[in-house]
C-alpha cells in the first residue's frame, strides 16, 4: 500500500496539470490555436532541449542493453497482430483498417505523457532505455502499419514508401534532439555553461507545458463515437501490450533498469492527435490518394 500510495504521490501532479490545460481549453475559452502553438514549442524546443541535455553526456550514462528493443517492438508485434485478428472478427474492418487499428493498439503517447512520468517514476540510469525506445518508435512502428497497408492493398511494399518515413523520423524534432544529444556525447566535450543553464531553463518547462498541452488536446474529443472500438483499443493498448512487453523482457533476463523503461512505454495511452493523423499522414507517405477513417481513441 505504501508503495502505490507512493505512486500516486508522485503522478498526481502530472494528472493535475493535464486537467488544467483541459479546463482553459473546455472551460477558460481558449482558442485551439493556443494549444496548438503550445503542442508546437513543447515538440519543437522544449522536449528536444531537455533529451539533448540528457544525451550530451552520454558517454557518463550508463550501459543500455540492446534486447530492450526486441522486448519493446516484440511486444508491439505480438500486439499489432493480435490488434488486427480482433478488427476483422469483431468490427469486420478491411485490411487497411485493421492495419490502423493493429497501430493504434501499440502506438503509445511517448512524448507529451511519456517523458514525465519517466521524470519522475523512473531513476535516472534509466532514461538512456526510455531515449533509445523513443528513438526507433517512430521508424519502426510505421513501417510495421507501411508495410501491412501495402501488402493488404497489393500485396507488395514500396521501399520510396519506407525512404519517406524514415526521413519524416529523423527530421522530427524530438528525434533529432535525442540523436545529436548523443553525437554530443560522443565527443566527451562539455556543454559551454550558459548553453547548459539556458537548456536546463527550457527542459524544465518539457514536463509541465507538455502535460497541459496533452489536457488542452484532449478537450477536442468527445467519448461517445466509436465506443466500441475504443474499448478495445483501451484493452489491447494497457493491458495487453504492456504484459506482452513485460514477458518478453522476463525471458530475455533484462536489467532491472531496461525492464522498468520499456514496461512504463508499453502501459502509456495512445495519444489521440497522432492517431487522427494516421490516415493522411499514411497517404502522404506512400504517394497514394489513400483515405483512411482514423478509428476513435476515446
């Protein structure tokens, strides 16, 4: 009990500041341009800064193992796939759709949730895990849904397809962040100390700004479309994909460290921008006039 009591001590806060930004957006009559520009400087600066600072003494960090990837993205297949069986038998969704809902039974809110829970529920030797996870998220969880739209509309992949989304990865600022934070590292050099004390001024505003952004986006939704599916996306979402990362990470005999950052990434909530962005957001990267219903999140 003192555990949980311990728990929730320390996330309250976080929730708390999630339920300001929903009540400005909902309740204080703030325009959606404010959140927006808000989500924009919390991807853009804030969260690039506070993860460049973190990596740029990685060579101080401690070692990361590498199977925490395989436990994380295994997971996320076991998932994906079991995502799909349940779209088509329960919902009766085409192939595109089922690859949608397979995604959105994986994609987790690493960012705008993820990085302050990991703040303040996970010790500091393991947020180069938490980084590395971030790192190939994006790569690779869409080139899983690239690849099963693909096959499901003609039974083929267009690697131009995999180019772009690669490219649209490493050009996303929080990415960029991470990678030249750890290029930094490498070089053993210290950050001059007014770049150091700036970035520390605006990596400290990441975990507040980013939680109230997440609140103001979440005013935008309703709960009652596409229940059903949202239930099930919930279900597959916290519970199962993160039992499913926990076990692989057991059999794989992970540090304690790899084990605690990849199981917190697995029991994250989708986010529901990004979501509602998968269908144009996959059109545009396989060059197609592809339309895609984003499936309801809530």
């Amino acid at each position: 009990m003192n555990a949980i009591q311990h728990l929730a001590g320390l996330t309250a806060p976080l929730f708390l500041l999630v339920l300001v930004g929903y009540a400005l957006s909902r309740w204080g009559g703030w325009p959606k341009a404010a959140s927006d520009a808000l989500t924009r400087f919390v991807f853009g600066v804030a969260i690039p800064a506070f993860l460049f600072r973190l990596m740029s003494d990685f060579a101080k960090l401690p070692h990361v193992d590498p199977r925490l990837l395989v436990a994380f993205f295994g997971g996320c297949v076991v998932v994906f796939v079991l995502g799909r069986a349940i779209a088509r038998g329960m919902f009766g969704q085409d192939g595109v759709q089922q690859s949608v809902f397979g995604v959105a039974s994986v994609f987790s809110n690493t960012v705008l949730l993820g990085v302050p829970m990991a703040q303040v529920t996970l010790p500091a030797a393991a947020m180069p895990s938490f980084s590395l996870v971030i790192v190939f998220n994006s790569l690779l969880l869409w080139t899983l849904v690239t690849i099963s739209v693909e096959w499901a509309r003609h039974r083929d992949f267009s690697l131009a397809g995999f180019g772009k989304t690669a490219k649209s990865v490493v050009l996303n600022p929080v990415i960029a962040g991470i990678l030249a934070g750890t290029a930094w590292g490498f070089t053993g050099w210290q950050l001059p100390g007014i770049l150091d004390r700036t970035l520390v001024l605006i990596g400290d505003s990441a975990v507040p700004m980013s939680l109230i952004a997440l609140g103001m986006g979440l005013a935008e939704y309703g709960i009652r479309a596409g229940w059903r599916q949202s239930t099930a996306i919930a279900a597959l979402k916290l519970l199962a994909h993160p039992l499913a990362v926990y076990a692989l990470a057991r059999i794989l005999a992970l540090p304690p460290h790899e084990t605690m950052a990849v199981t917190l990434l697995a029991a994250l909530p989708v986010i529901d921008e990004r979501l509602a962005l998968a269908g144009v957001r996959l059109a545009v990267l396989l060059n197609d006039s592809l339309t895609i219903p984003p499936p309801a999140t809530r």
